[in-house]
C-alpha cells in the first residue's frame, strides 16, 4: 500500500516535469532538454537554501525562480544568437552540471532532518489524524505519506489551473500561437523570440518546481537526479495525449498529470515484478520510441493491406 | 503615406542561388489608393511586399510611412499598422488556436498583450457579428480549431484579422492563388467589400490578369526587380486583361532573345 501511495505521489510531483515538458514540446515544438539540468538545478537551490535555515515555501519557491532563469538561457541562445535548438539545451544543461555543484558545493545534500514541505506536511497530518499511522482499506499507512498524497495533488490542482488560465489570457494565446505559426504572429505584431523565451522559462521553471518538491520528497538533492528526466516527462505527455485524444489545451493539461501518475503507477508495478532498475531508461527510451512511431505504422496499414489484397 | 525609395534587395549574394530580387524600386503610394501589382515568377513582386512588411531588411534604400523612416524597424513594430494576407492560406491563421483565440489575436495586433483574458465575452458578442457576415455558418463555431476548416474559410477570415483592427496599409499577397476559383472569388469579394468600406489603403499583389484590370485604381508591372509599367487614373480604368497579357508576351519574348543573344555570344567567343 505504501508502495502504491509513494508512485502515486511521486507521479503528481512528477506530473511538474511533464507540464513543463508539454509546454516545451508541444505548445512551442521546441525540443529543449534544458529539463535535465533544471530538474536538478531547482532541487540543488531549495536544498542549499533549506540546509542553510531558509522556510520550505521561500526555498521551493526559489527553486522555481531558478528554473526560469535557465530556461530564459536556453531560450537566448536559440531566438537571439540563433544557435540550433537542440545545441542551446545542450549548452545550457552542460553548464547547469556544474553550476549545480558548485550551488550545493559536494554532489549531494540530504534533507531528512531539514525543515521542509514534506516535513510541514507530516506536522499536518499529525494534528488532522492525531496518530503516526492510520487504517486504510484494511492497510497501515503513515501520517506524513497520506498527508502528501493530499496536500501534493492540491498543489499540482493549483499549479494546472493557473497554467490553464495563464494560457488563455492575450500573452498566453499569443505564445501558444507562436509555437504554431510563428509568421503569423509576427505579421500580428509579436515579438516570436520574446514569446519562445518566455515559454522556455516558464517551462524550465515548472521543471525546476518538480525537482524542488521532489528533492523533498525523497529526501535529498542529487547532481544526478535530472538524467533521463527528459525522456521521462515526454512519456508521461504521449501516455496522457493517448488518454484524453485531443491536444486542446485544458485536455492536454489534465493529461499531462494522468499520464505522469499512470506511467510512475506503471513502473511501479514493474519495477514489483522484478524489473531491474537499471534497465528502466532503457524501457522508458523504447517506450517513447515505439510511441512517437506507432502512429506512422498505424497510417501505413492500409496501404499494406491494399497490397496484400492486390497479391 | 508610404515611400518606397530606390530599394534594392539581393539574396544569396555572391553565390550560385543568388537573386537580384529588388533593383531600384520607386514607389509613392497615395492615402486610400489601391494598387495592383503583376508580373511574371520572381519578378521581385512579392519581394516588393515582403520589403514593406519587414520580413527581411533591403540592402539599399528607404521605406517611410507617413513621413516616418521604418527602414530599419522589426517586423513585428511594423506590424502595428500593417494588415497581410499570404498566398498560403495556412500561413495567416494558427492551426491549433479556435476561431476565437486567432481572431482575438488580430484584435491585439500591434499593441500590448498582458494578462487580460484573450478572448473576453464582449470580444466574443462582436466577433459574432462580424464572423456572421462572411455567411459560412461560422459564427456558431468560435471554438472549433482553426486548423479544421477549408482554405477559402481561413483566407476568408485571415482578412476579417488583417482589417479587425483598421491597417494604415493592407498588403495582400496573392491571397487567392492558393484557392479553388469559387472561393477565390468569394475572397475577392470580401476583400473588395472591406477595402471600399474602411477605406483602407491597399496593395495586392495578384496573378490574375482579370483581377488586376478590374480592381484598384493603379497599376503596376513588375519585370526584374523593377518597376516596368505604372498605370493610373484613365489609363488604369481602360486598361483590359488582354492587353496586360500582350504585354507579359512582349516582356517574355525579350527575355528569350536576351537569352539566346548570349548563349550565341558565349558560344562565339568563349
């Protein structure tokens, strides 16, 4: 049970990473793999700040801010000196890796006796529930994980709404529409690159917000912890495009997070069955492989059948 | 209100794709005047339009609007008074944005775009009204993504967006080649229909020689980067499509004799 209630958290937390990811990939078609140093970068800040006596919700909030600063970089590097898309994530992640030690100055910080998010919510859930454990569908489950499980949807909730909203204000139709035609918003007087890096950190911001919550969760930051993130977050936007049909913009937010919590409910189970850990990149690169070709093959069917039934 | 003062523009310099796009341009545009601008491929007429609008900047000369220098201004600053309808009919609207979101778009077109909501329910009673008259049963469908209707639909309102807000200067860029000839022909009607009503100074650049005898009330003709025939006032009511051709032919047969001229040249002497 608490095995379930962990993916499931961390599903949610994760479901960050992959709003961030959607708004990279999909709303401005931009394949930035910044995410993977500012995953890290976020939980780098909000350790070091957390180690150094500062309060959870500054120090996440920090991580945040961190993370919109690297994706502006990312973002500067491809509209205003015009280097390739993919090079400038490149450029900006290479740097982050070392900008990400010398922030926590060693490779990694824990936080279990740290005052954070996690711990603040395990207080909560000690006042609600007065008692360490509680009875759930016939399981014991511990305080500090039921209170997660309620208080971290809320904050994805929030975080969804204001993006939702966000998207559909004058700036935010604009930014959409220059992912979709950048001539055309041009013609209507925006600035394309202004919008591009606008998106990139909000993008990398949500990133960063993911890696500043789940530094909490788990206890600890790691200058490791962003590898394969990117990877990660697009599976988590094909399984919850595949989930909800459509990439209308309410419909692709709350597939986002579905398809975060189903793929971490998804390992989980996998990783029960006796999948080895290390090999779970490599399923998680195969799974997006076959995703992002399934729908060719699918096209070609007909055409196949066709010939068959010719012969 | 708009100079265009001996422009040049050449691409791919000094290389084996290099176009002589634009060579001295002059063009002095009256206020409320509707030019129609012809010429054969790679003319430089579409050049001519993508010069004005800032899609790329000219090597030489000037460009000033209302006695303001835009020589150098961004594509995007320009777009403040500029209205454009491509060729392509995809290239005007976003795709994946409802008719709504493109439309409110256009409304914000050359100003300040903050937190406000895009599409407000006052914007929304008005878009109705104005999305009503193209008479396409559009209006009761705001919220269908754009992407989903036919190419004489979005050309149809990629004009409403250039002139949702009124343009000092509409740029129409061959905006019904791309179209079947009943929808091309609806277009053109909408577009005479709301360049005679706002007023509204205009240049279109066009392929069809029906079209350029009918509309507007100048003429040019473009061959080489330069301007070869300007037709105003009497001349331009008089003129007929057959004559425009004639003329094409005449331009086309020089072309030819200039280039066997020196192919026999070549062949002669090196």
């Amino acid at each position: 049970m608490s095995l379930l209630i962990g993916a499931l958290t961390i599903g949610f937390i994760l479901s960050l990473l992959a709003l961030g990811v959607y708004v990279s990939f999909r709303i401005f078609d931009f394949p930035d793999i910044t995410a993977e140093g500012s995953i890290t970068l976020g939980a780098a800040v909000t350790a070091t700040l957390l180690a150094n006596g500062l309060s959870p919700l500054p120090a996440t909030a920090m991580g945040f801010v961190a993370g919109l600063a690297a994706g502006s970089i990312t973002g500067i590097l491809a509209m205003q000196f015009q280097i390739n898309r993919l090079l400038s994530g490149i450029i900006t992640m290479t740097a982050l890796y070392s900008v990400n030690l010398r922030i926590m100055s060693r490779s990694n910080i824990p936080l279990l006796n740290e005052n954070t998010v996690v711990s603040q919510a395990e207080k909560l859930g000690l006042r609600w529930f007065r008692a360490a454990s509680v009875p759930l569908l016939g399981w014991e489950v511990s305080v500090r994980d039921l209170a997660l499980l309620l208080l971290v949807p809320l904050l994805i909730t929030v975080a969804c709404v204001l993006l939702f909203f966000f998207f559909r204000t004058n700036l935010g139709t604009a930014m959409r529409a220059t992912g979709d035609n950048a001539q055309m918003i041009r013609a209507l007087g925006a600035d394309d690159r202004r919008m591009v890096i606008l998106g990139l950190a909000l993008s990398n911001g949500l990133v960063a917000l993911s890696g500043a919550v789940l530094a909490q969760y788990q206890g600890f930051a790691d200058v490791q912890m962003g590898i394969g993130m990117v990877v990660w977050g697009l599976a988590s936007v094909i399984i919850g495009e595949a989930l909800v049909g459509t990439r209308q913009l309410g419909f692709a937010i709350t597939g986002a997070v579905m398809g975060s919590v189903l793929f971490r409910l998804l390992v989980a189970v996998a990783l029960r069955w006796g999948l080895n850990p290390n090999d779970l990149k490599l399923i998680t690169a195969a799974f997006v492989f076959i995703a992002l070709i399934l729908p060719k093959l699918l096209r070609g069917v007909p055409t196949w059948q066709r010939r068959l039934a010719r012969a | 209100m708009l100079e265009i003062e001996d422009v040049y523009k050449t691409f791919h310099e000094g290389t084996a794709h290099e176009v002589r796009a634009l060579q001295g341009v002059n063009i002095h545009v009256d206020d409320g005047s509707f030019t129609v601008v012809i010429g054969t491929n790679g003319s430089g007429k579409s050049s001519l339009l993508n010069s004005i609008a800032g899609t790329f900047f000219v090597d030489r000369g000037r460009l000033r609007v209302d006695g303001q220098d835009m020589t150098g201004w961004p594509e995007c600053r320009r777009a403040g008074m500029l209205g454009r309808v491509f060729q392509n009919p995809f290239s005007g609207t976003a795709p994946n944005l409802s008719i709504a979101e493109n439309l409110a778009l256009a409304a914000t077109r050359g100003g300040r775009r903050g937190l406000g909501p895009a599409v407000s329910s006052r914007l929304r009673r008005q878009m109705r009204e104005v999305v009503a008259q193209l008479k396409m049963g559009l209006e009761d469908r705001l919220d269908t993504p754009i992407g989903t209707l036919s190419g004489g639909q979005r050309q149809a309102l990629t004009l409403l967006m250039a002139v949702w807000q009124r343009p000092r200067l509409l740029l129409l860029d061959e905006h019904t080649a791309a179209l079947d000839p009943k929808s091309a022909e609806q277009v053109v009607a909408l577009s005479e229909q709301v360049i005679a009503r706002d007023r509204l100074t205009t240049i279109m650049v066009t392929h069809s020689m029906q079209q350029a005898a009918r509309l507007g009330d100048r003429l040019l003709m473009m061959h080489q980067g330069r301007v070869l025939l300007d037709l105003r006032g009497v001349q331009k009511k008089r003129v007929r499509a057959e004559e425009l051709l004639a003329r094409f032919e005449d331009v086309r047969r020089s072309d030819l004799l200039d280039e066997s001229a020196a192919e026999m040249l070549a062949r002669c002497y090196v």
